[in-house]
C-alpha cells in the first residue's frame, strides 16, 4: 500500500514519471494568475506581509532578505494565557528608538550652527512603553561627543569636538535612531489572543536568536519567514520545510489546490547540498553537471565558450540535454530496455 501524508495524500509515484517537470507546471501554472500585491494580515494594519506571486518569487530567488519580514512568537505554558506576563515579554520585543518616544509634531529642533539639538519627549508614548525620561537620557550619554541636559521632558543635546555641520548633522541622525529598549530589527510586536484563548505575538521584523533568549519565549515554536534565518538558527532541515510550507501556504491562501509534494521537491532541490540555493543560473539550474542543460536555461554562449576552453564532457545521462539533441530521455516508457539472450536471439533468427 502506498504511504500517506498528515494530509491524506499518496506519496509513492509510478517508476519514470517526471516529477520534477509535475512539480514545475504545479506551481509555475498557478503562479500565472497570482496577484501582484502585497497582504495587510487581518486585524493588523501595521504589520505587512508579501503574498501571492512576489512572496513565491521570492522564495524560489533564494533572497538573502524578504522585503517584510515577521515572526510569531508562542510563549509558555506559564506564561501564555496570562496578559499582564505576555505584556512583560512584548515590552522587551518592540524595539524603541529615540523617534518612536518623542512628540509626533515638534518633537525636536535642530541648531546646526550652534550645534544644539532639543527633544521634546512625548508622555502618553513613554507611558505606553513603560520608559521614563531618565532612561532616555542615560541611553543617550553613551553617544560619544555629546553633552546632555533635562528639564522634565525636554532633553538638551549638544555636540562637541566638531564644528562641521555635516558631521553634527549625522550625529543628529545617530540620536534620533538610538535604541533605547527592545530587540534589534522589531520595529513592531503586537500581542494577539488565540482560538483557544493562548495569547502570541506577531512582529514586523525579525531576529529570532535575540528572541530566543526571552524569558517566557518558547524557544521551539518560534516562526519567521526569513528562510536565511531559519536556516542560521534551526539549521537546514528547518529552512527546507519552511520554504515547503511557504510555497504551499502562499498558493492556498490564492485559492489553488496544489500537492504538497511539488513545494517540497522544489525545497529539497533548493537545500539538498546544505546550503539555499535559487532555482535560476545563480543556484540549481546553473549548476547542472550537463553544459546543454545550463546553455538550455540561459547565458547560452557563455556555458558553450566555458565548456570548450575548459575542455568540459557531457554525459548525457538527464532530461533536458537528451530533449536538447533529440534523443530519448529516460523517463516514463523511455527507461526501459530491453534485453534478449544471445541463444534466444539465434533461435529467432534461425525460425527467420
């Protein structure tokens, strides 16, 4: 009997089917009517996420950085359904800059000439991350070259040792972006309720070994969608089965009914050697052992002049180059062969 999946699905195939051609037309075919946008997650105007075909672009390109990255954070037994806990844990996610505490309008003035810069903090933002002005300040007097004075929620800044604006401009800058708690690269978290009423956290941005780190974090169901940093923490076999669940994922949320083995041949393709690679001339396809199967692909020229400098063999032994000279392909019917006995063949032509 054949094996199944979690989901029901048969997972053995007939001898010589061309799984990877199925899983190609599985995925490339529904990509074509996927909608260029990107998705607002329910309920969460302030945290954005890519969807549909710019997310499955992404994925299979292997970028080193999705343009919205996020995680969902579960947290303990202890501490999961328990709000004033899961709030402890998300003040030490979001992470605060100078910008985010001072007021919305006049928050700051700048003299360059003088080389004086005024924050005006912003009480209700300092009541909302539970940060006094004090502590705004301390983080602040770790900036070399600078003196600093407060009055209530006004900090004076003054930059010495240079008087060239553009120096004093930057150090400006520098102030402003100054993280004063959190983690690094959250630039929101928000704390959601479950069905099973168990509180998480979702984030715009991601750094999940700093999370791990978290009191109340569980540390072994934390999700991100950045595949490189998956594959930094978890190590390969997580980013393999994440770049499978994203594909799938991304194609269900679309409406498409696909087999949840074409996404993981593609994420085995793309991870088997250890490393992520891209399916274009950059990762899988410009890898091939075959010179006609990388010519086939793209940079045509180029893999010919290589192949004859470096003297390069092709053995022929994979699907594209035999399409490419118009030789069987061994797949399906075109992998059996047949093979008569030497004394079977002489009675035969004998009775000829």
């Amino acid at each position: 009997m054949p094996t199944k999946n979690d989901r029901g699905e048969k997972l053995n195939v007939s001898p010589g089917e061309a799984v990877g051609v199925v899983a190609a037309q599985s995925i490339g075919e529904p990509g074509t009517q996927m909608i260029l946008r990107s998705f607002h997650a329910a309920g969460i105007s302030s945290i954005i996420t890519t969807k549909g075909l710019p997310r499955i672009i992404e994925i299979v390109d292997a970028r080193k950085k999705p343009k919205f990255p996020m995680m969902r954070i579960t947290l303990e037994k202890g501490y999961a359904k328990d709000y004033e806990k899961v709030r402890k844990v998300w003040r030490k996610l979001e992470e605060v800059t100078v910008s985010k505490l001072i007021k919305e309008r006049g928050g700051f003035s700048e003299d360059l000439g003088a080389r004086i810069m005024v924050l005006n903090l912003d009480k209700e933002r300092l009541h909302t991350y539970e940060i006094t002005p004090s502590q705004v300040a301390s983080r602040l007097k770790k900036v070399s070259g600078i003196e600093i004075g407060m009055d209530g929620m006004e900090i004076r800044i003054k930059v010495n040792g240079t008087k060239d604006m553009k120096l004093t401009r930057q150090t400006f800058v520098q102030i402003r972006k100054a993280v004063v708690s959190g983690v690094p690269n959250i630039e929101k978290a928000l704390v959601q309720e479950g069905q099973g009423g168990e509180f998480y956290i979702t984030t715009a941005g991601s750094n999940m070994a700093a999370v791990m780190d978290i009191e109340g974090v569980d540390k072994w169901h934390i999700y991100s969608n950045d595949i490189f940093e998956v594959a930094r923490v978890y190590g390969v076999e997580a980013a393999r089965n994440l770049i499978a669940h994203e594909l799938f994922e991304t194609m269900s949320e679309e409406g498409f009914t696909v087999s949840f083995r074409h996404p993981a041949l593609v994420a085995d393709a793309m991870t088997h050697t250890g490393q992520i690679r891209s399916i274009g001339r950059h990762g899988v396809a410009g890898e091939k052992e075959s010179v006609f199967a990388r010519a086939a692909y793209e940079e045509t020229v180029k893999h010919f002049t290589n192949a004859g400098v470096f003297g390069e063999v092709d053995r022929l032994n994979g699907v594209a180059e035999n399409i490419l000279i118009g030789k069987q392909i061994s797949v399906g019917t075109g992998m059996v062969r047949l093979a008569v006995r030497k004394d079977e063949l002489k009675k035969i032509k004998a009775e000829e």
